[in-house]
C-alpha cells in the first residue's frame, strides 16, 4: 500500500466473466465540513451471506478533481465536486455507512476492470438493500417541491403496464381530472427540481429502474429526504398530465415538459427499454462517452432480451460498437433501427466515422422524424439479407424523388426566439407565394400549407381518427390555415395569433424543431419534411417493413440511407396503398399506440385495411391480433402477387 498522503492503490479484482466480486467502502463519521474519511474492501457479491449495502446514484458534473478522500491504511484519491458533496451530506455524524460507488469501488485508471463491471453494473443496483438518488444541494423552493411530488405520488394508484393512474377517492380535491391544482410558484419548484441534472443522465436509469425495491430507496436533495417510490411516482403523474399552465412562445420548455414520454425510463418500473430507445427516448440523457449510449443501460437491455450481447470495450472505435449494434437488432429483431439512420454532411460528420449508412450514430436524433406511429408499410414481414461486404437488401417502393429543399433552421430560430405560429404560417405562406410548393402540378396556397402544417404537427396528427382532446382536430386546423390565408389575399395584417388551441400545439412544434430539419418538394408534389442532410435528386421510399418513409441517395446501383422523412397526406400509406376507399374508415392505434388498426366509424368495429384484402391469405398468423397481422409476401418471386417494389441494396 502506498502511504496515507500518497495515491491509493487498489487490490486487484477478479475480471473472470462469471466473477461479480467488486468493493465496498465505509463512509466514516463526521460532521459536514470535516476531511471525507473511507475505508475500501473487496467482496463478493455472489457469496451467500451478500454484504448489506446502499449503492449511490448521483450526476458526476465535471470530472475535474477538485477534492480528496482519504483511505484508511491506504492513501487518497481525487474526486470530483459532486461526489464531494454528496458524500458529506450522506455521511452520519456518529456511525459508519457501508456505500457502493462507481467513481471509487471501480478502478478508474483500470480500463480491464471498467470494462468488466460495465457488464454487470446493473446487478449492483438490484443488490443492495437501498438505492439513494442525491440531487445536490438543496435550493430555495426544493423542499416543498419535493414535499409536492411526493404527496401527489402517494395520491394516485398508478397502472405502470397500461401505463395510467387513478386518482385516490380521498384526494380527488386536489386534482383537476388528472392534472394535480398547483400554483405557478409550485409548478415553477417542481419544474426545477425535476429539472435537476441527475434526471438527464444516462446511467441512473439503470440505476433506478433496477433497485430490488423501491420502496426501500430514497430521493435526497441536501439534508431532506424522500420516498423515492412516492417521488418517482409523483413525477410521473407532472411529467404526463396536461399542465394548467402553459409556456408561452419564447419561453424554454424545461427538459420533462420537452420530452414527457421518455421520463418513463426514469419512473415505471414496468417499462422495458429496446434498442430503439438509444435513438429515441434515451437522446435527451447525457453521457460522457458515446459508447455509454449503450453501455450505460446494458443491464435493462439484458432484463428485456436476456440473450442480448456486446462486447464491452472503451477501446473500441465506436462506429465498430454501433455496427455490432445493428448487425445484431437486423439478425434477431430485424430493420427497425434503419429509421434512426442519417448521412450528414461533411462539415458535421462524425470524426472517423467508416460504418456503412445502415449504421444509425450515437450522436443523432432524428426521433422527431422518425417515431411516427407504424404505416401500413410496417405490417409487411421485412425481407432482408446482409450480405458479407456489408451491403443490406431490402425491398422498398420509390414514391418521389426531391426536387426542391428548403432549410427549416430561420423557422425554428425564430420559434425558439419567441415567434408564434402566426410566424410558421406566414413563412408557409410566403414559400407558396415564392413557388417553392409548386411542382408539375398546381395547388392553393391552402392545400400546401395544409400539407406543410401536417408534416409539422405529426406527433399529435399522426392518425386520421381525432387527436386527444387537448388539441384541436385537424379541421380546426385547417379552416385556421384557410382564414389565415385568406386574411393575406386580403392584406389583411393579423395581429393577433391564429384563434386556435395554441398551447396544446406549442410544444409540438418546439420536439419537431429541436432538430434540424429541411423542408422538401418531390417532382410529382408531395411536400415533406426530412433531415438536414436531405438534397435534390435524393429518392422517397417505403421500405417494407418499416414504419416510416425513407430519403435515400443513389450511388450508382446502390443506395445511401439520408434519413427518415415525414410525408404530408400520408397518414395511412396512401403513396403505396392509395387512399382508403370511404370516409367512414378511420385508421387509429391500440391503447399502447403501438399497432394501428383500421375502425368503421358506423359500426364501431375493427376491420381489416380493405386495400391489402389480397394480401390476407398470406397474413402470419402466428402473429396476427385484433388489429391485423404480419403479412408475408415473397418479395424475391415475381409470380406472386406483391405491392409494387424495388430490390435496395443499401451501404
């Protein structure tokens, strides 16, 4: 050992892959401002008297050391400010307390035994008796906002499987509907304290979402403490209700307002995280290194598919860790990850970066493209081959090639800035008037701005079946967009914003912006909205398979994926299937808005897709439901009767 002022040197640890022997320290005695005193041992997590321990969850902050900790009989080691902090508001003034800590129980400078508790970290958290989620300090508001979040989760009885909440006979005083009555100064604390830098970090949903149980754990912010069951709960029931209070244009939507569905990472306990997650919900979650998109939750993905494997290295190039990724989803689950892929351009590309396009990258989002809701395109089983030279096949149907593109980012400026939806319709408006809209056929500055509008609101217009009844229905919307248009024709000035529900659509148009995105013009006119990367001459696809349009860039017989796009007018596959045939045949989703399904609004039943009735005879019914099922066509005979569709190779 080294002495008491040097470094601290760790006694080696098995790095076997069956081994789950790592360190525990004893926090010592103290009172806040004393020297941070520890005592480190190795153990073995696997033996059968488990050593009773608490693990820590906490936001590393920066990782320059500013502090020390000093090891009994065994030297110091530098930590960080956070950690500092939490340790001295953890610390008991007159008992020990046994901790697991990743940033001291593990070897920082050992990259073998990081990248050996990386593959198990996740069983720590459900070992220990208590899973402590430290905050920082405790600021003015904080108490009572946690004092709120908790006596909100203990009102309501939640359904974590559908998911959903009831509220509690007693307490329904204290809601409106389901959304808790609190004061703008109230709703402020908690925006702030949900706000917290713990709860956009990466690895602490693993950390929570793994805890034996829940009940046991606590939230801490300073001195105070909470339930953690009660709180998670209560910020759950914030983060998805509608609000009472609106945010205004201008105004930063605090990050559980920007992305409400992805706090169910942080609070059900019940939620399975997928692959799919690290390029949608998991984006808004930081971590220091790319990899640690997928390292970071390994131990949920494990829970969810328990043959999921990858090699964990911090030695490996990343894009060779992404593509592992991919090879691995496109063998067992199939190409769903192919709709969270995009070719940037070369001023912002990844610095080395030789994956093929199928590759989707750690450092993209275009989730706001994306995660529209499964197409009929989704029910038909994909055909696929990865081939040795790392090309993919897949089958496809070209429904446009882009003849005209236009750069989103003065718009979402603007928006982020303050400018309401009178300013997006006015810059449609104007696009229209400057012929961007046109194409070899000629439409009303109302029919393109219509369309335009769609592609922008298609997180809440996604389904030709009315939205919830905190947004207008789209044809509010549109006799919206014809009075705006016909109030121009008239150079009549509004002032005012358009009369509309406007705060519901507020916060769709600010995830629509938070990427970047371009507008686009097809030669054979549909207007859509695509990734940055998107040019002219670049070609829309169905890809059969996947829930959502592709752009993809040919390169001589080959393809390169661009991203996904969003297409106005296509809520239910029109390009490929035509539309459906009568007005009274709704496409909508199931309870989870995971599979859609066609309803006849007379009868009130759920019917087949009338356009694909030559295709039921193929349909799988192994994985047919009430809403339709897999249908299994032979993309490879040209005999056979199959939607219309082009061999892809993509690289």
């Amino acid at each position: 050992m080294a002495s008491s002022t040097g470094a601290y040197e760790y006694e080696e640890i098995s790095h076997q892959p069956s081994s789950v022997e790592t360190r525990l320290l004893t926090l010592h005695p103290g009172n806040y401002s004393d020297i941070i005193r520890i005592s480190i041992k190795k153990v073995d997590l696997d033996a059968l008297r488990r050593p009773r321990f608490e693990a820590l969850s906490y936001h590393w902050g920066s990782p320059q050391a500013i502090g020390t900790v000093y090891v009994d009989h065994g030297g110091t080691i530098p930590i960080a400010q956070n950690l500092g902090t939490a340790l001295r508001y953890l610390r008991n003034r007159n008992r020990r307390r046994t901790l697991w800590i990743d940033a001291l129980c593990i070897n920082q400078q050992n990259e073998t035994e990081k990248n050996h508790h990386v593959r198990w970290m996740g069983q720590v958290f459900s070992m220990a008796f208590r899973v402590i989620v430290f905050l920082g300090h405790l600021g003015q508001g904080d108490e009572r906002a946690i004092d709120h979040l908790v006596r909100i989760g203990e009102s309501v009885e939640p359904d974590w499987v559908q998911p959903s909440f009831e509220v509690k006979e007693q307490y329904e005083s204290m809601f409106l509907g389901t959304t808790p009555m609190l004061s703008q100064e109230e709703t402020r604390e908690i925006d702030a304290i949900m706000s917290r830098p713990v709860f956009s970090r990466l690895w602490v949903i693993q950390e929570v979402s793994l805890m034996e149980d829940p009940n046991q754990g606590i939230v801490q912010c300073g001195n105070k403490t909470a339930s953690w069951n009660s709180f998670r709960t209560g910020f759950w029931v914030m983060s998805t209700s509608p609000r009472l209070h609106f945010n205004h244009p201008g105004k930063a939507l605090s990050e559980f307002e920007l992305l409400p569905d992805s706090n169910h990472f942080i609070c059900n306990p019940e939620y399975g995280v997928q692959a799919s997650d690290i390029f949608h919900g998991l984006t808004r979650y930081g971590c220091s290194e790319p990899v640690d998109r997928i390292f970071g939750i390994l131990g949920l993905l494990k829970k969810t598919c328990p043959n999921f494997e990858i090699k964990v290295d911090y030695n490996r190039p990343v894009d060779s860790v992404f593509e592992e990724l991919q090879r691995n989803e496109i063998e067992s689950e199939g190409i769903h990850l192919l709709r969270f892929c995009e070719t940037r351009t070369q001023q912002i590309d990844s610095p080395g970066w030789h994956a093929p396009s199928w590759v989707p990258r750690p450092l993209s989002d275009v989730s706001n493209l994306a995660t529209t809701r499964p197409m009929p395109m989704a029910r038909f089983k994909p055909h696929f081959k990865l081939e040795s030279n790392g090309v993919l096949q897949v089958w496809g149907h070209c429904i446009g090639t882009i003849a005209k593109t236009w750069d989103c980012s003065p718009m979402a400026l603007a928006w982020s800035n303050g400018c309401g939806l009178k300013y997006i319709l006015k810059c449609l408006y104007d696009l229209h008037m400057d012929g961007f809209f046109s194409s070899n056929r000629s439409f009303t500055a109302e029919h393109n701005i219509i369309l335009a509008m769609e592609t922008l609101l298609s997180h809440c217009y996604k389904e030709t079946t009315a939205p919830s009844w905190n947004y207008p229905s789209w044809h509010a919307v549109s006799a919206m967009i014809s009075k705006f248009c016909e109030r121009q024709r008239r150079n009549d000035v509004q002032e005012d914003e358009p009369d509309v529900s406007f705060s519901a659509l507020h916060s769709v148009l600010s995830k629509t912006f938070r990427s970047p995105t371009v507008f686009f013009v097809s030669e054979n006119g549909h207007i859509g909205l695509g990734t940055q990367g998107t040019r002219q001459k670049d070609e829309i696809y169905a890809i059969y398979g996947l829930a959502c349009y592709m752009v993809l860039r040919a390169e001589d017989a080959k393809h390169r994926v661009v991203g996904p796009a969003r297409i106005g007018g296509e809520r239910a596959g029109e390009a490929v299937f035509g539309p459906l045939p009568n007005r009274n045949i709704w496409l909508g989703y199931d309870s989870l808005r995971e599979k859609h399904f066609f309803k006849n609004s007379e009868t009130g039943k759920v019917i087949q897709d009338p356009r694909m009735a030559d295709y039921l005879g193929v349909l799988d019914h192994r994985k047919q439901c009430a809403w339709g099922g897999e249908i299994n066509v032979d993309f490879e005979n040209p005999d056979v009767l199959t939607p219309p569709r082009t061999r892809l190779l993509l690289i």
